[in-house]
C-alpha cells in the first residue's frame, strides 16, 4: 500500500483523480489530498468539484485501510473529479502543528525529557498540548515563548524520513507522545518529523516546509490538570482571538 498522498505531495491541494468507489454522499478517490483528521491535528475541510459543480466534504470515515469523503449532498459521483483541499484552514493547521512541535522539543530538552500527554490544534488559531510535568515553574514554561518565535525566525528546515518502528521504539525521545504517536506505515516504518537540528519525532500530521512560514506564536495560559498533567495553551498571534 502506498504512503498517504499528503505525506507524499504536502504542498499540492487540488487534484484531478479518479472515483473508485462511491455512494449517495460519500465516495473514495485513488488520489485524496485531505488529511482526514488524527494525533490531534483536526480533519482538513474542501470540497469536491465534478460534472454537475462543487460539493462540500464535510468528514472522513476510515475502512480497512481507506478512507471514505463524506458530502454534504447526496450525490453519487463516477469518472474523475476535483479533489480541493481549503488552503487557509491547511495553512493554520500546518502552522499550529509545526509550533507544536517547536514547544514540544523545548520542553524535552529543558525539563528532563518530558512527555506530551495529550494535543488538541482547534480551528480558531489556538492549540493545546499536555505534558507529564508534576514539577515544572508555570513562568518558566510561559518563557518557552521566547526560544519558540527564535525557532520560527530562524526559518528552520522541516523534513520527513521512515525509519523502522522496532529502531524508533529503542531510540530515547523519538516517540515523544503518550497519546498521539502515529501508527506505523503498512511495511512496518513509521514517519519522522525532523525540525533543523531542534527536534526529530514520530508524527502522521501535516507541517510547514520551514518554521519561518509560521505566523508569532503567543503562550496564552498554562493550566495545572491534575498531579502530572500540566497543559499549555498557544495561539498563531494575529489569527486566535485577542491577539
Ligand atoms: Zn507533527
């Protein structure tokens, strides 16, 4: 089975491709430039331009190793169609997830290795992550700020390799994630995320081609959720509210 097509073309997000299978409101294409949603990086929106005009999608359902696009009219398509993916809603997302990143490695290298627990990137411009940090100083996780829009400045490279999942479970740090750590490919390799020489982690989600293409990131709040659960809130400035 091949590797997912937003793994393999990142920056295209309109493609011509063919129908192998469709249903009144839903339908499975050979070629599906949307991210259908996991690891805490949401469903990409867009829609579907065919024959008798443009349709909606409005969600994902995985079977056996595809995915159905669902429409928001019950159309049944056949032929080629035009998959377009919403290029501002995959910008921010690229973008939250990139400073997700950039967070997560700061707070694995300054705090003892510290975890992500949890990470959630919500549609308005604002993103969360949990680590496991029953001991940190909230100001010093708020000055994470710093080192993070430095991380975008420098316009950081970001690239992907596979590695094979038995040597990425033995390497310390790589599968830095309790709860969003990606499943492997099919042939047993699971993607790496390689941020400069900053960070390098398992992740399935989509990410800028260099950190500088990130908008100014802003620590909005730092919450204490439980003994260990420490979880920090950030926001693309200019795009989340009041920023
Ligand atoms: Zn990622």
């Amino acid at each position: 089975m091949s590797r997912p097509f937003y793994h393999e073309h990142p920056e295209v997000l309109s493609v011509e491709t063919a129908v192998l299978n469709a249903a009144p409101g839903r339908l499975m294409l050979a070629d599906s430039p949307f991210f259908p949603g996991g690891g805490g990086q949401l469903p990409d929106k867009g829609l579907i331009r065919w024959g008798g005009g443009e349709v909606p999608v409005t969600g994902f359902e995985a079977c056996d190793g595809q995915t159905w696009l669902l429409l928001a009219e019950p159309i049944e398509m056949s032929g080629n169609v035009v998959a377009a993916v919403d290029p501002g809603f995959r910008q921010m997302m690229r973008e939250l997830h990139t400073d997700s990143h950039l967070l997560n490695a700061l707070v694995y290298q300054q705090f003892n290795g510290a975890l992500v627990t949890g990470a959630q990137l919500n549609a308005d411009g604002t993103a969360r992550l949990d680590f496991d940090l029953p001991d940190a100083d909230n100001d010093k996780l708020r000055a994470l700020e710093g080192p993070i829009n430095d991380a975008i400045r420098q316009d950081l490279a970001v690239g992907t390799n596979y590695v094979p999942f038995a040597d990425a479970s033995s390497e310390p740090g790589l599968l830095r994630s309790r709860s969003v750590a990606p499943p492997p490919t099919p042939d047993g390799m699971i993607r790496i995320v390689e941020i400069g020489s900053l960070d390098r982690q398992a992740c399935g989600g989509t990410h800028l081609a260099s950190t500088g293409q990130s908008r100014a990131v802003r620590v909005l709040k730092i919450e204490n959720k439980g003994r260990h659960n420490r979880r920090i809130r950030i926001a693309l400035v200019g795009v989340a509210a009041g920023t």
